[in-house]
C-alpha cells in the first residue's frame, strides 16, 4: 500500500502553489477552446465561401439571353455608324481620316472591326457558351472604343491634312457627287458628275467600294424609270 502522507505533507506546506497553477491550467484551457472555436468557424466560412464560388461558377458558364442581345445592340449599332460613311461619299469626303488607313487610328478602327466580326457567329444562341461571351463581348468594347477615336480625330481635322489645292479638288468632288446623287438632274448629267468626281478624288481618298456602288445603283435606277 502506498503512503500518501509524504504527498500530503508536501500540499500542506506548500498550498500557496495550487492557486496559481490552477490559474495556468485554466487559461491554458479556455486558449485551447477558443482556438477549436475559431478553427470550428474558420471551416465554416471556407465551405461558405467554396459554395459561393461555385454557384457562381454555375451563373456564368452560360451567358444570359440579355446579355447576349445587349452586345450584339452594341455592335450592330456600330456597324450602322460606320455605313453611315461607308455608303455616303459626300461624308467621306468631309471626314478623309475615316478611310485612310495611313492614319494609326483609323488602322485600328479597322482591324477591330475585322475581329469583333469574326467573333459574331450566325446563331447568336452559340454565344451563350461563357468563354466565347467573354472573348465577343471584348472584341465589341475594343471595337467601340477604336471607333470613336478615329471617328473624333476625323471629325476635328476634317480636310486639314490636304494642300490648298487638294481642298480645292475634294470641295469640287464633294459638289459633283451632290449632282450624281440628285433625282432632279438628268442621267447624262449625273453620270458625267459623277465621272468626274471619281476623277478628282484619284490619288486623294480611298474610296470605299458600297459609296461608288450606291452612287451607280441610283443613277442606273433613275435611267431605268
């Protein structure tokens, strides 16, 4: 049997110490029970946000119809401004930057145009797929952005970057296209207006091939009635 009194004797003597360690003991305890605590949220808060991210995941692997018709507006509205200069000479005339492809801007107008249009696929239901979205829809804010840069430096120089004489000649062109174009005057008259302007414009501006076709169709029409 073992004798506890020595044991006994040490505590009576000494049972100033137990207070103390058991104040150690104590918060050693409560540390340990807040960090299982916080370690307890922490996994919480990381399944939380594990399940946030793949809901979103889930959101965006498809692209909303919404989306999708909001960029493809986007696009088709820049395409009609660019028409708008495309099919209209007296207006390339007045803004020659548009169609110089000299000029860095009008370069870069362009080539965006060229990508964002690769980009548009038939069925706009196969932009849908999240990846094609993303990269489509970049293409059309690079497209936008080009656009209006070329089209505001276009408009602020206008015809300044040609000679007196230059001026004079696309000033003479810009009146004959007005003639071709006009319903009033005869066929021989539009045509040799016409003639005539593209002869003024050579070596000027680049004209672009749906202005000189929509010239042509008008007077072919007017001869036909």
């Amino acid at each position: 049997m073992i004798d506890v009194g020595p044991v006994l004797e040490v505590l009576g003597n000494y049972w100033w110490v137990i207070f103390p360690v058991s104040g150690v003991l104590g918060g050693g305890l409560k540390k340990v029970a807040t960090y299982n605590e916080q370690r307890r949220r922490d996994k919480i808060e990381l399944a939380r946000i594990k399940a946030t991210a793949k809901t979103e995941q889930l959101r965006i692997t498809h692209a909303t119809q919404g989306q999708v018709a909001k960029v493809l507006a986007t696009h088709d509205e820049l395409n009609r401004r660019w028409f708008d200069y495309e099919i209209d000479l007296a207006t390339i005339i007045n803004y020659p930057m548009m169609v110089d492809m000299r000029e860095p801007l009008t370069l870069a107008f362009h080539r965006a145009k060229i990508h964002a249009d690769s980009l548009r696929p038939d069925d706009p239901m196969e932009l849908r797929d999240s990846m094609w979205f993303a990269e489509y829809r970049e293409s059309v804010s690079e497209y936008s952005v080009a656009f209006d840069a070329a089209e505001r430096e276009a408009r602020r120089r206008k015809q300044s970057g040609f000679s007196p004489i230059e001026r004079d000649a696309l000033d003479r062109a810009r009146k004959l296209v007005m003639v071709a174009v006009d319903e009033a005057a005869t066929h021989a008259e539009r045509q040799a207006a016409y003639r005539k302007a593209r002869a003024e414009l050579d070596g000027l501006i680049d004209v672009p091939q749906p202005a000189m076709e929509r010239i042509e169709r008008a007077i072919a029409g007017e001869l036909e009635r």
